[in-house]
C-alpha cells in the first residue's frame, strides 16, 4: 500500500510540474491541461507495462495446443518502447521536459 501512495504522488508530481512548465511558458488552455493528461495516462500505462515485464518477464509461456506449450516475446516489451517514444513526442509537441524526481527503491519497481 505505501508503493501505491509514494506512485501516486510522484504521478501528481509529474503532473503538476508539466502544468507549472506551461505556466511559466505562458501556455494557457483546456486544450494544453488535456495533452497534460494524456501524458500522465501513458505515464500509468507504461508503469502497467513494466510492473508486467518484471512479473511475467520478455518471455511467456503460451499453449499452442492441448499438451503443447512453447514461449514467445511478452508484447508488453514492444509496447513499453512504443509508450515511451509517445510520451516523448508528446513532451516535445508541448515544448516540455521531464523533471528528475527523486525517487527510492520502491518507486523504481513500479
């Protein structure tokens, strides 16, 4: 529970600190405070997609037939790069940048 609490302020963090840069660009409007969301929205899925890697690994185990099993990629690898690359674009498109937060050892196992 207290991993859930420390993510959820670094989210809000993150988020506030995205509207502040805005701010202080003189970047106003309903339309700026919605890409803002849209980012945080990636940023939670790419934190789903990691939690997935670390519990399930790169590779999964998947049946292909009633006593066959093989492996393949986790998918969520190639997502997690597409996400990242998303949010990027999207922080450039709005002329920000990701602040460093300082973060313990239970942050960085999202």
């Amino acid at each position: 529970m207290a991993g859930t609490k420390k993510k959820s302020e670094l989210r809000e963090q993150i988020r506030q600190d995205l509207i502040d840069q805005l701010e202080r660009q003189g970047v106003y409007g309903r339309h700026y405070l919605d890409l803002v969301e849209d980012y945080m929205a990636l940023w939670d899925t790419k934190n789903d997609l990691i939690r997935d890697i670390k519990e399930r690994g790169v590779m999964v185990r998947y049946q292909n037939g009633q006593n066959q099993w093989g492996h393949k990629k986790n998918d969520s690898v190639d997502n997690l790069v597409k996400v990242n690359k998303q949010m990027l674009i999207l922080l450039k498109e709005l002329g920000l940048r990701a602040e460093n937060f300082e973060a313990d050892d239970d942050d960085e196992e999202m």
